[in-house]
C-alpha cells in the first residue's frame, strides 16, 4: 500500500469563481477523508487567474471545519513572503480549533512574479540564505518559553508539525539539518529530485519532531475509468501549463482534443533529468506507475496533484487513485 495525499490549489475554472472553487475543494477533501487520504494540503500562489488558495490559511480553516479526521494543512505557505511570528499565531491559531490536524509547509519561493512579490511587501534583494534562520524564528514561537519577549498567542506551546518544501537541493539541506520532514515538487521541478532525495537521506539529523527521514513527493496524476478517457481529461492541464509557461496564466479550461496526447505509460527508468513527475490512465495504469515509482523512490508519501476541469471527474480521478495505491 502506497500512503497517499492530496495537493489542491483550489482551481478556478473558464465560465465559474472563486467561490465555486472553494466549495470544491471542501467537497473534495470531505471524499478524501472517506477514500482514507493521510493529508489534505493547500498551496499558496498569488495574482493567479486560476487558482483561489492565495490566503492558504483560511481555506484551510474552511477545509479542515467542514472535514473530521483528515490532516489539513499547507503545501505549503511561502515564509519569505510573511513575518514568522504572523504564520506561528495564524497556525497555532488554527490548531487550537482543530487540533492534532494542522500541517505547516515551508517553501521559499515567492509563488508568484516579481511585481506581485514586491506587492507583498517582499523585496527581491533577499537573501535565500535567510530561509533557515525564518524557520528557526517561525520554530521558536511554538516553543513554551515562558521567558521569550515576543509570544504567538496562540502558538506557543501548541505542537504544530513543520515540513520543508523544495525543489532543488537547498531545501533538501535545509530539512535536513533540522530534522524535518521534506516535501519535493516532482509534480513540476522533478529535474532534481533524486539528488535532493540522496541529500536529505543521507545528512538528516533526528529532532525531537522526526527521528528519521519523511519524503514526501509530488505527483500529477489524471486517472479515469479507461485511457482514452484519462488522456482527454488531462488535456485542461496542459492547456493551463503551456499558458503558464509563456507568461500567461490563465483558469482551467475544458479538456479540448487539440490538446490530447498520446499516453506513455510511466518509466522509472528514465527519470533522472525528467522535467515532471505525471501519471495518465486508467486504474491499472495509475497502479502499474504508482508502484514502478515507489519501487524506485521509495517515498514514505505521495502528495497527488490532478488539474481537471470537471469537478466530478476530479472526484472520480482521486477515488481511482486511492483504489490504485491499495
């Protein structure tokens, strides 16, 4: 059995809203408490046409209050983007209306482009270096230290799990020395995973939080009932890339068969170098893939990300990948 999870960026779709799109997602995280997803993360982006999980907080508060038992967190907030002490007080917030179900993802991109980033009062003469000094800042909030000047309230005291996210080899030393979990973007910077993968192995140091190491990887899947079927419906997807690729992001759009691509079923042979980690398929089709890449890799997780248009084709491709992962 494969642990499995969900990555959703709440996608806006041609012709709906945000508000459509964030009723999805619930909906969507209430199935996948019931096809025994271990998490259900969110991502921040901004000044994106198509995806509504800019204030990840919140729709994690909107998610976890309409879910019972299922992990809810962020995959992951962008720190450089916030102060540490406002992320502990808003995650130790939500802990404390949901506890023992919150999840705090780290990365350091600014998810978004440079005239947004400045709009976020980030400034683009930043030092990446200062990524782990943020996190040991952000760790020290949920310290109980009755002596600290500066307390998240809530958040001190509250046990709030922290992943690190990456997609190259920074983040990897990163979890690493600070005995975190590490998640890998592979669903979109896979070009460096088996690296970064070696790297966080082999120079993790134990925590108090984590005595080994915890890998988590992104995968794109778009599954359906047949291959034909599968392979149209990942057509959104890749309308949406393309666009994004040359500068224009836009919303989903409808699956189109001018947009169809032939399905090559995956090889774990050839994944170094490889620019994504992607499944297309039918049930056997996932499975087969699923099993070649956890052969390979070895994950303790895979966090699964599908860009489809229709919503109820969105449900039925993440009940085809629970019953591909059992």
């Amino acid at each position: 059995m494969i642990t499995v999870s969900v990555l959703d960026l709440s996608p806006i779709t041609q012709g709906s809203d945000a508000s459509a799109a964030l009723a999805h997602s619930l909906d969507l995280a209430r199935h996948a408490e019931r096809w025994g997803y271990r998490r259900f993360w969110v991502a921040e982006h901004h000044n994106m046409p198509g995806i509504a999980s800019a204030a990840t907080s919140i729709v994690i508060a909107h998610v976890a209050g309409g879910t019972e038992t299922i992990r809810v967190g962020a995959g992951g907030i962008m720190l450089p983007n916030h102060a540490p002490l406002v992320v502990a007080e808003q995650f130790g917030t939500l802990e404390s209306l949901f506890p023992g179900r919150i999840d705090l993802g780290l990365g350091r991109a600014p998810g978004t482009d440079q005239r947004t980033a400045h709009a976020l009062r980030r400034t683009l003469a930043s030092n990446p270096d200062a990524f782990p000094h943020d996190v040991l800042e952000l760790m020290s909030y949920f310290q109980p230290q009755e002596a600290q000047a500066v307390k998240a309230v809530p958040g001190a005291g509250l046990s709030v799990p922290i992943y690190i996210l990456g997609s190259s080899l920074f983040g990897a030393q990163v979890a690493a020395a600070l005995g975190l979990p590490f998640a890998f973007a592979s669903h979109f910077a896979a070009t460096m995973m088996i690296p970064a993968v070696q790297v966080y192995r082999e120079h993790f140091r134990p925590s108090a939080q984590q005595p080994d190491p915890y890998v988590m990887l992104g995968v794109n899947i778009v599954a359906a009932d047949t291959d034909d079927e599968a392979r149209f419906v990942a057509s959104s997807g890749r309308q949406a890339f393309t666009s994004l690729r040359a500068g224009t992001p836009i919303q989903l759009p409808p699956p189109s068969r001018e947009w169809e691509k032939e399905i090559e079923p995956f090889d774990a042979s050839r994944i170094e170098g490889a620019p994504s980690i992607s499944m297309v398929g039918s049930q056997a089709t996932v499975r087969d893939g699923l099993r070649a890449f956890a052969d390979r890799m070895r994950p303790d997780e895979v966090i699964v990300v599908s860009h489809i248009y229709d919503h109820a084709a969105r449900l039925r491709s993440y009940e085809i990948v629970a019953a591909a992962a059992r």
